[in-house]
C-alpha cells in the first residue's frame, strides 16, 4: 500500500506542478481574469 500511496502522491506533485498556475503576486481580479479567459470557473 506504500507504493500506491507514493505513486498516486508522486502523479498529483505533478498534476500541481504543471496545471495549477502560480499566483503569487496577482490580485485576484488577475486571477479571476486569466481563469475566466482559461475558461476555468467562469
């Protein structure tokens, strides 16, 4: 069960690491702007 838990811990650093955008810096008028171009919770 080690194994699972690792690999299904190692794909979701990687889902974060390229999908979910960075934000540090942004007002979240930028976020909500770039999520709504995204199409993302528009």
């Amino acid at each position: 069960t080690f194994y699972i838990y690792s690999a299904v811990s190692a794909v979701a650093i990687v889902f974060v690491l390229k999908l979910v955008p960075e934000t540090r810096a942004r007002t979240l008028e930028e976020i909500q702007s770039s999520m709504a171009s995204l199409g993302i919770f528009s």
